[in-house]
C-alpha cells in the first residue's frame, strides 16, 4: 500500500450468477447507499461462472465509475 492510498474502510461483496439484467439495479442503488456512509468502500464483484452477460455488464459498469 502506497502512502497516498486510502484505507478502505467497508467491503461489500458481491456474488453474481447470471444476474446481467438486475445489475444495473444493484449499483444504481448500492452505489448512493454506500457514498452516503462518508467512508472509503470498495465493492467487490465474484462471477461465479455466469453464462450470460454478467462479466460485460461489470466491464461496462467499471468503465463507469472505475474507482
């Protein structure tokens, strides 16, 4: 860890099976929830071998907001 890092204070992890369609939803709704904490977070995504679209729908949601 490099001196200009910040600690990350929460952790939420997030299991993913074939959840393409209601991820938008999750972060649309986590992502205000955890901002409003004030405290530094990460999010943390496991696909668990997901057949469909779950991994782009990650991808496309990190080039979003790639904290």
């Amino acid at each position: 860890m490099s001196c200009n890092s910040k600690l990350v204070e929460i952790s939420t992890i997030v299991p993913l099976y074939n959840e393409s369609a209601s991820i938008p939803r999750l972060f649309a709704r986590l992502i205000p929830v955890l901002e409003q904490l004030g405290i530094s977070y990460e999010v943390i995504c496991v696909n668990d071998g997901s057949q469909d679209q779950t991994i782009e729908k990650l991808r496309e949601l990190n080039r979003q907001n790639p904290r």
